[in-house]
C-alpha cells in the first residue's frame, strides 16, 4: 500500500473513489481516505481542526502502518526563503533542519518497552521514488532545505534572517516531525513542497499569500503527481 499525506483532503485519487476509514492506533483514532493500492491521510484531520505543533504525528504514522503503507509521498505548504522555490512553485525537498520545540512526540523509541533507537538520516528522501518523480516531471524544482519551526505563528523577520543564513530555503512547520517519524517506521519517503509566501522581510515588507485558487490548482498537480509516482 502506497500513501500520500496532505494539508487538506482529496476525495478522490487518480479518479477512483475513497474510503473513509477510521484506524485505531497505540497513540490515538486516526481517519483516513483508503483506495485500492493508495491511501490518502490528511494530517490536520479531515476538517483541517490541528494546528501543526498538535497533530498527532505519531498516531497518523502508526495508522500508515498498519494499513501496510511502505511507501509515503508528503505534501507541505511552505514560506520560500531563497529563489530556490518561490511562490506559486513545486519543488522536491532535499533535506531539512529542526527548529521545532515544545510538546510535539518524535519517535516511537521512547525507551523502555518502545526501546531505544537512533535512526540514520544521511539520506533522508528516497532516492527511487525521487528519481521516479523527476523522470515524470522533468522541469520539476530542487526546493532546496526545508527549515521546520514550531508554529502556530510564522516566523519574525530576524528568524528568517538566521535561517537564511543557516542554508535553509523553503520554512514550514510539518515535515521534520513527520518525515523523523516515517523513517522510523521504515516507510519510504518524499517530500514535496509548494510555496504560498515569500517568508517574512524577503522579497516583500509583509508575509502575503498566494490566492486560494492558485493554491487548489497546486495541489490538484502535486496529488496528480504523487498518484502517478507510487502507482508506477
Ligand atoms: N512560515 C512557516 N510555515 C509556512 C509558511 C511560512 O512563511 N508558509 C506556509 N507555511
């Protein structure tokens, strides 16, 4: 089984009809859209109710899981920081950096029973399923590195400033929680990134967004695209 993780919900994929199905898992009820050969999870929860520092990461993973998911595709709106991904574009996301803080869980190595494990992230993304999606989308962008911050507010200007400054390009607050907890779980990872924004104090005096209707048209390419990649 094949998924794709979104901001929001589809209720289709490739054309063919979902289920909605509730997973019961060891950290909490997970609801997801279930197909065939595809699985779509919408990490907000279908009516978008979680800001990102409270989703139930761990939970959304572990219901992956035991629908036999091996190989996931992520979706995130991000801020862009350099010209690598700017707004109104698509790119695959190269690697991230964690500036997340607070309450969020993880990993599933708790110690204990859970034990202990350090998982490696060398290469964080898959590199089939990345090679996969470029040979169907050649002109597809290299987002670059993806800088996670905690949320729920978006950054000041002298945070972006530092994340500049530290080589990140595209700013979100999803991906490193989840992409830390996929791989921990084995599952096959990418990420693939839309932009909204530039990030504050770049390019603009304020953080502005990009229509709801540009970002619909986004989406509807990405979840195309991540449909084609996982079905090959
Ligand atoms: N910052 C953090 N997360 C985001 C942004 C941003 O500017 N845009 C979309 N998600």
């Amino acid at each position: 089984m094949k998924a794709i993780i979104g901001g929001t919900g589809v209720d289709a994929l490739d054309g063919i009809p979902l289920k909605r199905t509730l997973v019961q898992t060891l950290y909490g009820e997970v609801e997801l859209f279930v197909g065939d050969r595809l699985v779509f999870l919408p990490r907000h929860g279908s009516s978008h109710s979680l800001p990102p520092h409270l989703v139930n990461y761990r939970a959304n993973v572990a219901a992956l899981t035991e629908l036999g998911v091996d190989q996931a595709i992520g979706i995130y709106a991000v801020g862009s920081i350099s010209s690598a991904l700017k707004p109104g574009e698509i790119g695959m996301v190269s690697d991230f950096v964690d500036f997340t803080g607070g309450s969020r869980e993880q990993t599933f190595y708790t110690g204990g029973e859970s034990g202990v494990r350090h998982i490696p992230m060398d290469d964080v993304f898959d590199a089939s399923l990345k090679e996969r999606m470029q040979t169907l989308s050649p002109r597809l962008k290299d987002a670059g590195v993806y800088v996670c911050t905690n949320g729920p507010r978006l950054e000041t200007k002298a945070e972006i400033r530092l994340y500049a400054r530290l080589g990140c390009d595209v700013v979100g607050m999803t991906l490193s929680t989840e992409v830390s907890l996929l791989r921990e779980a084995g599952i096959r990872t990418l990420a693939l990134a839309y932009s909204i924004n530039w990030a504050a104090g770049v390019e603009q005096a304020n953080v502005s967004f990009i229509g709801d209707e540009q970002i619909a048209v986004l989406r509807e390419e990405m979840t195309q695209l991540c449909c084609k990649t996982l079905l090959i």
